[in-house]
C-alpha cells in the first residue's frame, strides 16, 4: 500500500493547490478570467518538468542514487512552507501579468508542485520493479482519480467553509505528510535487486519500441486535449465569472477521462465514443456559431462541459490504446505532459499575441477532428470522408465567427484581459456611432458627431442609476470616481469644477478611449486615469472624498468577483463622503448580482435601491440594472415616481460574499434562450 498510498496522496494535494493558489492571487491582478489560464500555464510546464526529472534519474542514475536525490529534494521542499505568494508585488501596472504569474507561481510553489507531479511517474515505475507481474498503469487511474477528489471537494466542501488562509496552512501539514511519506516510498525503492524487477527487465527489453508516429500521436492526442480544457474554460470563464467552482469543473471532467481511459479495464469503447464525439463536436460549434441558444448559463455550463467530456474522453481513450510496455512508461508520461504544456502555452500565452480574436475554441475543435482522421484511417474511405467533413465543418464555424466579428470594424486588439474591438455603424437617420465590445458584449457607444457625441449613452443614460447618482449627488463641484473606464461615458457628466479619477486595468482600454472615442477629451471637467487593478490602487491611495463612486468593472459578461465582497465595500465606502453614493452596475446575462449588493450595503449599514430604466435605440440608450448604495436619506428622497425603482428578492441562504467565500448558484438567472441586449 506504500505506492499507492504516496500516488493518491501526491496527486490530491497536486490538484487542490490549483484552485487553492490561484484564488490566492487572483485580487492582485484585477480578478481577470486570464488568471487561471496563466496557471494552468504553470501547472502543465510545471508537470512537465515532474516527469522529465522523473524520466532522467531512472534511466541515468542507479535506485539508490535516485532514492538519495529524490528524498533530498523533498526535504529541501519544505523550505517552501507554509505556501504564499511571494514577490507579487513585483508586477508593474501595464505589463503582461501572464509572465508575472508563472514568476510568482515558480517562486512560491515550484519545488514541491514539480516533485508532487514526478510521484506518480516514480512510484509507477517503483512499482513495476516489486510487482513484474502486474502492469502499474492502474496507478496512473488512481492518481487521475484523487486528482479529481482534491477538484470537487474543494469548491463543494473547502472554500465555502474554511478561509483561504487556513487552506493553504492545512495543505502545508498535508504536504509535510506526504513527504514523509514518499521518502519512505524512495527508501524502498531504494533497493533494486529485487527478484521480480529482474524478471520485468527482462520481459520488458522484449517490448518493440514506440515509432515515431506512435510519441507524435500520444504528442497530439495530448495537446489537443489540453487545448480544449482551456479554451472552453476561458469561455465559461468570460462568460460568468472568474471563480474556482468554474475553474475546477472542466479540469475534473479533463481528469475524469484520464482517470476512465487508464483503468485497470480500459473504459473506452472507440465504435461509440466517436459518435458521441460527432454529436459533441456538432453542439460545441453551433454554440459557436450561433451563441443566442446559449445566453443561459444553466445551457452554456452543461453544453461546453460535456462537449469538453466526450472530447477529451476520445482524445484520452486513445491514448490508452496506444500505451507501451511499462519499460516506456516514463517516455510516454514524458510524451503526454509535453503535449499537455504545448496546448496550454499555445493558448494561455501564444493565442493573445498570435490573435485579435479569440479563436482558439474553434481551432481545437479542427484539431481534434483531424486527429479523429488520424486514429480512424485503417476503418475505410467513408470514415475518412466522414471526419474530414467534420473538421470542413469546423473550420466552416471558424471563418465564419472571424468574419462575424470583422464586420464594420474598425479597430481589434487582444491582450491577457481579453479581446477589445470598436465597431462602427450608422442610426436609421444615417448617423455613425461607434461601440466598443469585449469579446461579445457591448462596453460602451458614442455617436461619432456632435453635439449627440456630448450625450451619454448605453448603460449610463440620464435615467440610469449611476446618470442619477451623478446629476443629483450634489448641486456644486463634485469629485467622481469610476471602477472601470470603458469608452469614458461618465465623463460626459463633468462640469468645469468636477473632477473624475477613473481606475482600469486593461491599457488597451485607456487607448482607445481616449483615440477612438471622444468623451475623455470633450468632457470640461479634470480627468485623471489610474492604471492598474481598482482594488489595489485605492488601497495605497489617500482616501479621496467622492460624492461619487461607480463600480462597472466587468470582464466580457463577467463581473471580478474581489470587487462585491465585504472587504471591497469597507474600501469604497473609506473613499466615499459620508453621504456619497455607491453605484454598482449589476446588469448581468447569467447572474443576478443585486441581491449581492443588498446584503453588502446592510452589512455596512446602508440602504440599497435597485434602479432600471428602458432602452432607447435612438439615443444608444440601453436597459441597465444599477444598485445605488448610500447613508443619504435626502438623495433617497429625491426620487420620483419617473424613476423605476424595483425590489431587490433576496434568495435565501445567500450570505454576504467576503474574500473568502461566495456561492454562484444561488444567483443564476433562469434560463432564457432568447439573445437580448442586457449584459
């Protein structure tokens, strides 16, 4: 039991520091949905290196050797307790975070996160010495499986009920066991003239070696796999909201397959599968295609997810079909997890720099029909015709959603915080206007000419919440301030003595406000832009008295969720006069942020109104749902009955969210398939 004692402990705690880390630093760069593909960057690399030091010491070095430099390595590890990040403060505002994370990352958990990802590899092959009769990779099933524990308790059982600090000290007791543990593991194994390991030698030498096509198969199979757990991940992500819950639930589906496909019975039946992988494939690229059929995320989740399912499932299916004699084992571990580091390098770090769209979902999609050609070929011409109708298809899909998104644009950017692009178009009267969008959703309009140019539009109309907040706060000067910049829209609100400090992360963003929008530079009031995350920026500022504060930092649909929390409101409400006013925009396609903000405004002692106007396509007027927190009773009382103020039904159970908890499911809309334009 000592082996698998160690592969099942090893690989728990590998799986329960993703999620648990990067919520650890997911505040300190601005709550992006990019943040977990950046670490998942890291994970794969960093798995990499497990099994490429795995792969190196048993073929170049004896067992003892191996046993003595395995067990001083662990030991050295424990130098990285208890687990925090280190050096974050090393990020600059405007730089690319992603190679910040992986710096941060390596810094603070490189050590033991390699040697936990070698231990499965290790212990495979440790076992096959005292075992020659009995093949190990069922320990590779076993690991995939307490991988998956470690994915599903965490969001279900650890994060709603214990803080995040004492996660990372619980893991770093669990980590200090398990080092114990593998040590004595490598101490055994120390001692290779067992019987047995004489015999798998020899059994083993008769093994024909992999060929080439065979590793560049098992290269491939991998990569497409792990490019499809990221970039379906990305887009829940951006679609909902940065949160473990949607971080862990593709990756346990991912280890799930793994987990099916290297059992000790190898739970894939090929004639079936690739139909369920041609059903897949077909839903994920009309989802693609056409994305109204999934405005609900009780549609969306469930689609992508078991879409993710079946593909991977295939991918990993054949895997299993193709692995070697145990003799190979670490070659092809070797094999898999470089694949599974290509894939998500391509798209966590390549895809934003190669593209200005996001177009990495629909190139997985051709990538694993043509694998499907690849692992089908000897089945006849139909077959191959089949599938290679498939992957026209998804490449169909591809140029398509390109050509979509190139219509009347203008500009196109893409960065870590996603993709940006300015579109214009004209009014039934002929006039231009120009939009902002990120990814699909709308961020911002403006008419190109004057004076309709002066007038604020989408969701910051007169009769928004935010539009009444900023004409009735104060009749003198006022001092605003606005999480998230957008096109600069409020600013059309200043006056000469008014001041508008505006926070944002992105400085694409900033760039285009101010050379293809013309609020900033029109506005007659001081305008100052801070760059950087809100959150961190107002903690190191002076408190700085606005009448005002407007929190609209979303990311695509998805609001960061470190900005409605306990400790994120004690923050605005030091900034604020003790009678300004809080608006949070909560207009949202998949969840229903204002019960949220209720909870939080009579945590702080304040009162909360929900306010909702009507859309008016004439004036680029869009519907918008924004909660206006305040202690000012006058500015409550100001309200008449033009304006339309609905309750706010709180769901039962649902707690105040703080930096350690927050719980999606008891806010989903209800389903709707109908495509509005409501964020």
């Amino acid at each position: 039991m000592l082996f698998p004692s160690a592969v099942f402990l090893g690989a728990f705690l590998l799986f329960l520091i993703e999620p648990l880390f990067a919520k650890l630093i997911l505040p300190r760069f601005g709550g992006a949905a990019a943040v977990w593909a950046a670490c998942l960057v890291f994970f794969q690399c960093a798995l990499l290196l497990g099994y490429l030091y795995a792969d190196l010491t048993l073929r170049r070095l004896t067992p003892a050797r191996q046993s003595q430099l395995h067990i001083a390595l662990l030991l050295l590890s424990l130098l990285f307790l208890p687990i925090a990040p280190r050096f974050s403060e090393t990020h600059r505002a405007g730089s690319d975070p992603a190679s910040t994370i992986l710096v941060l990352l390596s810094a603070s958990i490189g050590l033991p996160f390699v040697l936990l990802s070698a231990t499965s590899p290790l212990a495979q092959v440790w076992y096959a010495r005292a075992n020659a009769q009995r093949e190990p990779y069922h320990l590779f099933a076993l690991s995939n499986l307490a991988s998956l524990l470690a994915l599903l308790s965490y969001p279900l059982l650890i994060e709603p009920y214990v803080a995040t600090h004492r996660q990372a000290t619980l893991w770093s007791v669990l980590f200090v066991a398990f080092a114990l543990l593998c040590s004595a593991a490598a101490w055994f194994a120390r001692r290779g003239s067992v019987p047995a390991a004489a015999t798998e030698t020899e059994r083993s030498e008769t093994a024909e070696a992999p060929s080439l096509r065979e590793k560049l198969l098992w290269l491939c199979f991998s990569a497409c796999s792990s490019m499809l757990l990221l970039s379906i991940t990305n887009k829940l992500l951006e679609d909902v909201a940065p949160v473990p819950l949607l971080w862990v639930l593709p990756l346990a589906l991912y280890l799930l397959t793994f987990a099916l496909a290297f059992s000790r019975r190898i739970l894939y039946w090929r004639g079936l599968l690739v139909r369920f992988l041609a059903v897949a494939l077909g839903g994920l690229g009309y989802a693609i295609y056409d994305p109204s059929y999934t405005e609900s995320v009780q549609v969306s989740v469930p689609l992508f997810c078991i879409g993710l399912f079946l593909c991977c499932w295939f991918c990993h299916g054949e895997l299993a079909l193709r692995r070697p004699a145990p003799r190979f084992a670490t070659s092809f571990y070797l094999m898999i997890s470089l694949g599974g580091a290509l894939g998500a390098i391509f798209v966590g770090l390549a895809a934003p720099h190669l593209f200005t769209g996001i177009y990495e979902l629909p190139l997985a999609l051709i990538f694993t029909a043509l694998l499907a050609v690849a692992a089908l070929w000897p089945q006849g011409w139909l077959i191959r015709l089949f599938w290679i109708a498939a992957a026209a298809c998804m490449a169909f899909v591809l140029v398509r959603n390109a050509r979509h998104n190139e219509k009347n644009t203008i500009v196109r950017v893409r960065s870590f915080y996603g993709a940006l692009r300015v579109a214009e178009t004209t009014n039934w009267l002929k006039e231009p206007y120009r939009t902002l969008y990120h990814g699909r959703i709308e961020h911002g309009a403006q008419y190109v000419n004057p004076p309709p140019s002066l007038l604020p539009t989408t969701y910051y109309g007169p009769d928004s919440g935010v539009g009444l907040a900023l004409t009735r706060c104060c009749p003198n000067a006022k001092r605003v301030g606005a999480i998230g910049l957008g096109t600069g829209t409020l600013a059309a609100y200043g006056k000469t003595s008014d001041y508008f400090r505006f926070y944002e992360i992105n400085p694409q963003v900033i760039q285009i406000a101010k050379t293809h929008f013309s609020y900033l530079r029109d506005s007659p009031a001081r305008i100052d832009v801070v760059l950087g995350d809100a959150r961190l920026s107002l903690q190191k500022e002076a408190r700085q008295e606005f009448d005002v504060l407007a929190v609209d930092a979303f990311s695509g649909d998805a609001i960061p969720v470190h900005l409605l929390t306990r400790e994120a409101f004690a923050l605005y409400l030091r900034h604020l006069k003790p009678d300004g006013i809080l608006a949070v925009h909560t207009s949202n396609t998949y969840l229903n942020l204002s019960p949220v903000v209720q909870l939080l405004a009579a945590d702080a002692g304040c009162e909360a109104r929900l306010i909702v106007n009507d859309e008016n396509h004439r004036k680029l007027i869009d519907s918008s749902d924004w909660v206006v927190v305040t202690r000012n009773r006058h500015f409550l009382e100001s309200f008449d009955t033009t304006v339309l103020i609905e309750p706010i039904s709180v769901p039962p159970n649902l707690r105040v969210w703080t930096d350690d908890f927050n719980n999606l499911f008891q806010i989903l809309r209800p389903v709707r398939f109908k495509q509005d334009s409501a964020r």
